[in-house]
C-alpha cells in the first residue's frame, strides 16, 4: 500500500455498500438485541434539508462514496463488508462501555446531551430530569457489573 505512486492523494476508505442512516439503526438494533427493529419516518422529508452540510451522513441523496480509486491504487486494500464493520463496532462499544467506568460516563453524558440538549441550554426542570436519567443509566450498569 505504501508506494510513491499512493504518496500525496487522498482516499475514500470505507465499505463498498450503499445505505441509509435508517438502514445503518436496523443493522446495528439487530447486532445488538438479535432482533429486527421497525424504523418510521417521522414527517415528510424535507428536501432542502436533504442538503444542508449538517445533515446525517450517510445520505442516499448523496449517493455512495467511492472506494474505486482506493481499491485500484492501494495494493491489498480489501474494503470491509458494513455488516462487520457494524458488528465490530458493537462489539468495540459494549466491551468499552461493560468494562470501563470512565468511558461509560462519557458515553452516557454525550447521549443525554443528544437526547436533552446542551446543559447550559436547559431549563431547571429539564435538567433535573437529564440529570435523573444519567444517574439511572449509570446507576443500572454499576449494578450489573
């Protein structure tokens, strides 16, 4: 892979399938629970929002990205199939998370940040109850563990 004729250029390297943000949540609720998850769509997609740079990425509207030019230019590049890479990804995750403390606060922090807002953006109430919620998350797997 490391030739002068790679040097200098830039590569997309990722999985060589073509999916959607609703598709990855199935792939990844399946990896997880061993079963299948129904994804609605909530409202009418919203076609300039389709474009706006802060959209979910991957985008169908966006089309796939291509390998092409890493798998010709980079000798032994092999694309993983997404559906490894997600069950590896999982895996990564749930032995971080069971397993280390600090990264589980972390992560339980960033998804209540997702889920509620910016603390500094919350009311009283609403940050009570984020709060409420983190201490019940983390609570729960201290438990278990």
């Amino acid at each position: 892979m490391n030739t002068p004729e790679s040097w200098n250029e830039a590569y997309n390297i990722a999985c060589q399938e073509t999916f959607n943000v609703t598709e990855a949540i199935q792939s990844i609720a399946k990896i997880v629970t061993g079963e299948s998850l129904s994804v609605k769509r909530i409202g009418p997609a919203d076609e300039e929002q389709m474009f706006d740079p802060g959209a979910m990425y991957p985008s169908v509207t966006r089309g796939p990205i291509d390998v092409s030019k890493a798998m010709k230019r980079l000798s032994g590049f092999v694309p993983t199939p997404l559906e490894e890479v997600l069950r590896i990804s999982c895996e990564w995750y749930e032995k971080e998370f069971m397993t280390n403390e600090e990264s589980r606060a972390e992560f339980v922090d960033e998804w209540a940040d997702n889920l509620f807002g910016e603390e500094e953006d919350l009311d009283d109430e609403r940050a009570d109850i984020k709060e409420d919620v983190i201490e019940s998350v983390l609570s729960a797997f201290s438990n278990e563990l």
